[in-house]
C-alpha cells in the first residue's frame, strides 16, 4: 500500500475518538482482516454457519414435518460449535491487532498469525476458564440466594457483568505483552479499576453498533418470515424449495457476517487497553521521547 498509514494505537482516547477510530482501522483492515479469519477459522465459521440455517429453517416451517425440529442434541453442537467459533475469531482478530501494533503495517501474513496464536493458545484456555470458573460460582451464588431473595439475584447479575467488564482485556494482554492467562485477567483488572464505567460503557456502545448492523444482516431473514407467517395456512407455500433456499443461503450468510462483525467489539477493546496504559503509564509518550532522542543521537 503505497499511502498507508498506520493508526496509532499507543494513546489516550475518549469513547467518542475510540469509536471512530474502530471505524477508521475497519475500512482500512477490512478486507485482509477478514481474509484472515476465513482462511483460518473458515472450517468452523462453514459448520456453525450450516447448522445455524438448518435450524432457522425448521423454526420457520420450511422443512419437512420429519425434519421440523431441530433435536437436542444438534442443537448442542451448534452451541458448542458456534462457542468454538466464537473464540477461535476472537484469538485470530487480537493476534492480528497486536501484529499490526508491534509492525506499525499490514507487511504479515496468515501464517504469522497462525504461529502467534499457536504460541499463545494455552494462555488463552487459562484465561477462558478462569473467567468461567469467576462467572460460574458468581453467577450459581446468586441464583442460590436468589431463591431466598429475589433482588440478590439481580445483584449477581450485576457482578457478572463487572466481571465480564474487569476482565474484557485479558485476551488483548496475551498476546501484547506476552503474558500468561492469570497475569492477563489480573492486569486486566488492574487497568480497568477506576476507569470501569468508561469500559463498561464503550463495550455497550461497540455492542449497540453490531446489534445495528445484524439488524440489516437480518432483514432479508424478516422478509421471508413475514411472508411465511401470511401464507401459514398454505403448507406447499411454506414447503416449497425456493423459501427454503433461500432461508438456508440467507442464515448462513448471517452467521458469517455475524462473526465479522465481532470484530468491532474487539477493535474498541484494544484500543481501549492503550488507551488505558497511556493514562496510567504512559508507554506511548515514553516510546516517542526514546524515538526523538534516537533520531537526535
């Protein structure tokens, strides 16, 4: 690219400058970011995508009557399939933000991503299942006492989410400064303390801006299901070929989309981690003085 030019990452940041810059790093990586995530994580995205229009089209009658649910049991898979998905996109999307951090340009290649994360893989399951494990006994206290008490269930609601929150930029520290799973959640919290309601809030707003644009992924999917609810009476409009088609062609492109599209979160995450380590440490203007001295020597 012979105009690139870098975003800088290593800076502080209000919500409203973090959001457009999501933006501005997305039309710039767009297209080899999501080369990326395809090549590597296509298989999976190809599975979870195929369950997920196979069981849209049951939910809308579009099947056969031996086929009009789906069973438990696949939709476990689909779960854990789209679980798996989830994860491996998000260690694909954090990998190429810290390689293009470090670089300064896009000069890498599937390949280092795939080495980078490999390295790191074990850190991120540490991670994972240390959030779960926090999430889980949380989340179980509050149900516990929210028989008792209802109000205390909604309390640990609330404290689920801090968590999720104190802990969203652990996989961001993995791979920027190498560190292991635990080291990751705890200098995660260590960041987020006294800036959790701007956290909390720009993960809200990067949220709200993927629910917008799912929106529009979807209304192709409202489209025929408006359609289907106003020939419900018709069993061989419901049945035909075409509906199904293209209810089946549309969810997997959905889906597809939908994995793409997470990368707005993640984006907004990882700049909000610099953000956060300017304002506290001021590692970015330290770098440029060394820069300057350098350049000066």
């Amino acid at each position: 690219m012979d105009n690139f030019q870098a975003i800088e990452f290593r800076q502080a940041r209000e919500i409203r400058e973090i959001i457009n810059t999501t933006f501005s790093f997305l039309r710039q990586n767009f297209l080899k970011l999501g080369k990326f995530i395809v090549f590597i994580a296509g298989p999976l995205m190809v599975v979870t995508a195929l369950l997920f229009a196979r069981i849209n089209s049951a939910s809308l009658g579009l099947q056969a009557s031996t086929e009009s649910l789906a069973g438990a049991g696949e939709a476990m898979f689909f779960m854990l399939a789209l679980l798996l998905t989830f994860l491996a996109t998000s260690v694909i999307v954090y990998e190429y933000l810290a390689l293009y951090v470090e670089q300064g340009d896009l000069d890498f290649e599937v390949g280092d991503v795939v080495r980078s994360a490999a390295g790191h893989s074990g850190q991120y399951l540490l991670a994972l299942l240390i959030i779960g494990v926090a999430i889980l006994i949380t989340y179980a206290g509050a149900i516990l006492l929210g028989m008792a008490l209802h109000p205390v269930f909604f309390i640990g609601i609330l404290f689920v989410v801090h968590l999720l929150v104190s802990f969203s930029l652990a996989f961001v520290i993995i791979p920027v400064e190498g560190a292991s799973g635990a080291e990751a959640i705890a200098r995660s919290r260590e960041l987020v303390t006294d800036h959790w309601w701007q956290t909390f809030g720009l993960m809200f707003l990067a949220n709200l801006v993927q629910s917008v644009l799912m929106m529009v992924l979807y209304m192709p999917l409202y489209v025929i299901m408006i359609i289907v609810g106003l020939n419900s009476g018709g069993e061989e409009m419901a049945q035909t070929d075409s509906m199904q088609s293209a209810a089946s062609i549309i969810s997997f492109a959905i889906m597809f989309g939908a994995f793409l599209l997470q990368s707005v979160q993640m984006v907004a995450i990882t700049l909000q981690y610099f953000n956060l380590v300017e304002r506290k440490e001021g590692t970015g203007l330290m770098s440029e003085i060394d820069q300057i001295g350098a350049d000066q020597a």
